[in-house]
C-alpha cells in the first residue's frame, strides 16, 4: 500500500495516530523493525524533524531499515512517515498547557553547543523526559512489591548488570534480601532456578532486551512470581513481559546510550521503598551514614 492509498487510520483527522497504528501492528514487525518502531513512539519529536540516516543510528538500526519500516505501515517512503509524525506531534503539543516561565526562561545550553554540552544537554532531556511519562500508579506498585517482597531478584547483563547491582546496593541499606543475576553463570543460573511465588524479578533492559533478562522474566511468569521491569521502550518486550513497567529515556549523540535518567529512577524507587516506612529504617540508615 503506498502513500495514495496510506490507511485511513494515519490519515489526517483520523482517530488512529501513526504511534497507535504501531502499537496495533507491533507483532507484525521484524525484530529489526521493532526496534525503529519502539525508538518512534518514544520519540515522535525526533522522528518528525530527524532524517532517515539519524533516526537510524538513534534507533542502532539501517537507513534502509527505516524505509522498510515506512514502507510495511503502508507509507511510499520515510518522507511520508515523517509527516505523519509531525502531524501526531503538533496535535500533541496543540493540546499541552504552555507554561509562561519556561517560555520566558533563557535557554539552558547555547545554540552552538560543543560536544560536550551536546552530551550533557541530552541527559537533561531524557530526565525531563522520563519525569513526564512516570506512571504514578506503576511506581506506586513497585514500591509496594519491592517493599513487602520475601525476596527480590534483579536481573540485568552487560551494561545494565551495574545498575542492577546498584538497585541491589540501595535495597540492602534497607535491610531488603536482594540478589543480582548478570551473567548466565552456574550460581546466577542456579538463582534463577529458586524463583518460586514470593519473588519479586526485576528486570533491567536498554535497547534490545538481553536474552538473559527474557529468560528470568519468563521463568518468573511460568512461576508465578510478580515481576517489574525498567526500559527505554514502552514497546520492548522485557517490558510487555513484565506485570509493571517503569520507562526511561536514553537518548544521546554519542556513542552509548544515556543511563542519566535510569540512574535517578533507581534512586528515586529506593527513597520511595525508604518514605513508605521511614521509622522502620531509620536505625540502619542513620548507622550506614555514620560510617
């Protein structure tokens, strides 16, 4: 189908927006389609005002494949995607209340940016961004799992295996019995094995989902135990897989992906466990602190 014959539901007035339409046909796509699928709805301000060549190396992906992407939601190219996007994204912001300080605030990077202040200018975006899609009713729940659990797994390989081993850190302060999976080691392996209903399985993904993230979330749903998982994706399937999810942005111009917005989502998770029974934590705390 090309773009004179593009669906009714991308077309103009119509109910279904280009990031619907890729909700509804995520599961048609091939692995590497999903992931320019996921990187667009997450970020339709960069789709709409990024080139093919851009979008592609943001979403770790081909230019080509971004075309094959346009092409399979019924658009002739990317340009026509692209409008679609713009369209979604001036809707959008159409309907969001304009806040007069920050019109009238200076801007916080210059225009002529180094790469230095490129890099860190995104990080203050993806916290923005992130602190806007936080789902209160998601956070509230996993604190409530993390705070009642008998015992937490976190599970995160490669680049997520610090941060998992940092969540584990915080919860420990707390006197949480916590454990980390980041390798598929014979003892990581064997953890895996002792998931059973009173677990709670954190998962922690950034990009395309480690397999070895999959396979506790997976185990964790055949066991019945509850499961949470942090992504950069609202599409990624750790987070489809997971019973709540906590989203992150990790957009960046340099060579890896941004953990700024991730890294205060632990911290912030933690301090929530800790302000759900403060009394209850006090004592170890201040004693950590005096160390």
């Amino acid at each position: 189908m090309r773009a004179n014959q593009m669906p009714v539901a991308l077309a103009g007035t119509a109910a279904l927006t280009l990031s619907a339409e890729i909700r509804r046909r995520f599961d048609e796509f091939s692995r590497s389609q999903k992931d320019v699928g996921q990187y667009i709805v997450d970020h339709l301000d960069e789709t709409a005002f990024h080139t093919a060549e851009e979008l592609a190396r943001r979403a770790s992906t081909s230019s080509s494949t971004v075309v094959r992407f346009a092409q399979a939601l019924g658009f002739e190219g990317f340009p026509q995607l692209q409008t679609a996007a713009r369209d979604e994204y001036r809707r959008s912001r159409e309907q969001a209340t304009p806040d007069v300080d920050q019109m009238m605030a200076p801007p916080l990077f210059p225009i002529d940016q180094t790469e230095f202040e490129a890099a860190l200018a995104a990080d203050h975006t993806n916290v923005e961004d992130t602190a806007r899609k936080v789902d209160r009713e998601e956070v509230a729940a996993a604190v409530d799992l993390i705070a009642s659990s008998e015992r937490v797994l976190v599970c995160g390989a490669d680049q997520m295996a610090f941060f998992a081993s940092y969540l584990r850190h915080l919860l420990m302060l707390l006197d949480l019995r916590c454990e980390v999976v980041a390798s598929p080691s014979q003892e990581g392996l064997a953890r895996l094995g002792r998931i059973d209903a009173a677990t709670l399985v954190i998962g922690f993904s950034a990009g395309r989902p480690h397999p070895l993230v999959l396979r506790a979330l997976k185990f964790a749903r055949h066991r019945g135990a509850r499961t949470i998982a942090f992504a950069d994706a609202t599409l990624s399937e750790v987070a489809r897989l997971a019973d709540h999810r906590l989203y992150y942005s990790s957009n960046s111009p340099t060579f890896v992906r941004s953990h700024t917005a991730l890294l205060g989502m632990i911290q912030a998770l933690a301090y929530a466990v800790y302000a759900k029974d403060e009394p209850a934590y006090a004592e170890r705390i201040k004693a950590f602190r005096l160390k």
